[in-house]
C-alpha cells in the first residue's frame, strides 16, 4: 500500500512537470512586397515575435550572420542582398531566446528591356528625318524618357520620335511606370553622326541591375564616316537595248541603301511621277514609240527625303516586235 501511494506521487509530480513546460517563442519572417522582385528594389523584412517583450533580433542571410543588424525590420537592396533570410530573438529575461524562423528567399528578376528601332535602316544621309521607336514587350502604360548621351532630352517623350540625322549623338530610352516593376532597362544606344552616315551595327550591351540611367557605361561606336553633304544617287537601267513596239520592258533603279520608295519619271524628271513602286523596278508590258526617256529617283521617311536623279535611259524603239507563232 505504502509503496502504491509512492509511485503516485510520483506519476503526479512528473504529470505537473511536463504539464508547465513550453515551446520557445515562434519567430515569424515577413516580406513586404508580394510577387516577382526586381533590380533596384529595396525589399523590408519584418521578424515578427508576439509573445513577450523586449527582444534583440538576429539576422541570417545564407547561414551567415549580420553582425550590423539587431531591428525587428530590416531593409534588402536589390540585386546586391539577395539570398535567403532567417531571424530569430534573444532576450535578457526567460525565455532568453526565441525559435528560429522559417528561410525567406529573396531573388530578383532582371527589369524588362527596351529596346529601340530605328526607319529607315542602314545608311542615313545629312538632312534626313529619322523615325525612333521605343518597345518594352513585357507590361503596359510605359511613359518613355530619351536620352542622348547620359543627358534626357524632355522635348523628346512618347514612344516614337523623330530627329534630324545632322542631330549627332547616342540615343537611347528607358521606360517608367506607376507599376511594379516601376522602369525598364535602358536600350542599347544607337549612334547618330553628324557625318551623315549611320550603322545599326551597335553591340549587344544589356544594363542590368542599375537604379539610374546615368551610371551606366558608353561603350564608343564607330560608324564610318562620308561627307555631310553627300546625297545618294540612282542608276537606272534597262533589261533590253533593242525595243520594238509591244514589247515588254522592265526598268531598273539601283540606290546603295535600303528602305526607299522608287519614283518614276518619262519625258522630263521635273514632272508628275507615271508611277511610284516599293520595289526597285517599273516593268512596261507595252512599248510604244511615244515613250522615249525615262528617269528615276528614290525617296524615304516623313517629311521624304529624295536621292539624285538618276541619267536618263532612252528607249529607241524601232519597229513591231515579231510574233512567233
């Protein structure tokens, strides 16, 4: 009997022993933006501890310890202090410490790019009007900034622009936005020379991680360079050198570049063009003697900027053409 009321006692002290012990306290992680993270972003973490007061907070990235940081929040600025984060409390009273929390990974996604498109294409000439047009294919309601050099140019917004090719420098735009993510990556500059010649052959730079346009790196273009006062010229030429009435005739206008819309022109090269055609020959499905000379010329953009005329080909037409039945 004495021994059976011992091992009761016993059970009931053991019961009230593990009965009054408890967990630490939980250290909760929080992040304050929601969804993908972006380059240049400063991101707060908040170690939340509800129970008790008066703790002193430790922080962990990558298992690593910040020996600076002891707030309940703490500021990560992005791409710099990516990684994974945990925190956990101390404090002087019991408990003197709280559990760890949970890893909260911070990584960022590389901002969209813009990226710039120029009309017309290939050789520019002194004078010409030039069309830009900036494109971010990811999100929408952009407002755009130019650039030339590391300078903004605010008499330049919207998404395209024109300027004159004497109008040297190295454009480029960078897109903004109410949003997250709230800018873009600046484009890759295109370098326009007050020589007038113009190479879309820029490399293929990408800015990354940068909060401001004006921190980034102008790698140095070298277009080839042709007088100021160069204007391209034409040549025309015909596929046949002995016409007869009837036949068939296609005309050729040759230009050294790209993009252009061909004029073309009979009798005298100061008058009303017959036709005008996209590509760069005009083919006569009946030759008449009336036809005599024709010229050409090629002309692009907005206001149009025109090439030289080209010489004149004279079609001698000389008699019916036979007919081989």
């Amino acid at each position: 009997m004495e021994n059976t009321s011992l091992d009761m006692l016993l059970l009931l002290s053991a019961f009230f022993i593990c009965g009054h012990t408890q967990a630490l306290p939980v250290a909760t992680l929080r992040i304050s933006l929601q969804g993908p993270l972006y380059s240049g972003e400063t991101v707060t973490l908040q170690c939340d501890i509800p129970d008790y007061t008066g703790w002193t907070y430790l922080w962990s990235r990558d298992n690593q310890q910040f020996s600076s940081q002891s707030s309940e929040t703490i500021n990560i600025f992005l791409p710099d202090q990516a990684g994974q984060y945990q925190c956990q409390g101390t404090r002087r009273d019991r408990p003197q410490q709280s559990q760890l929390s949970g890893t909260v990974l911070v990584r960022f996604t590389a901002l969209p790019l813009a990226t710039v498109s120029i009309s017309p294409q290939g050789l520019l000439y002194s004078g010409e009007t030039v069309s830009m047009r900036c494109d971010i294919s990811m999100y929408t309601d952009w407002m755009y900034s130019w650039f030339i050099g590391n300078n903004i140019n605010s008499r330049m917004p919207g998404k395209t622009i024109t300027a004159l090719s004497n109008h040297a420098g190295q454009y480029r735009c960078v897109g903004v936005r109410t949003g997250r993510p709230q800018w873009s990556q600046p484009s890759v500059f295109l370098p326009i020379r007050v020589t007038g010649e113009f190479t879309i052959d820029a490399p293929s730079l990408t800015c990354c991680c940068c909060r401001s346009v004006s921190g980034h790196r102008i790698f140095p273009l070298n277009p080839i360079a042709i007088p100021t006062d160069y204007q391209p010229s034409t040549t025309l030429t015909s596929d046949k050198e002995d016409v007869f009435t009837g036949d068939r005739v296609t005309l050729t206008c040759n230009v050294e570049s790209s993009g252009w819309t061909f004029y073309w022109y009979r009798h005298r090269p100061d008058s009303t063009p017959v036709t005008t055609t996209s590509g760069y020959s005009y083919t006569l499905s009946w030759v008449s003697v009336s036809d005599g000379q024709y010229w050409c010329r090629a002309g692009r953009g907005d206001p149009v900027y025109y090439t030289l005329y080209s010489d004149p080909v004279q079609l001698h037409v000389t008699g019916e053409s036979e007919i081989v039945l």
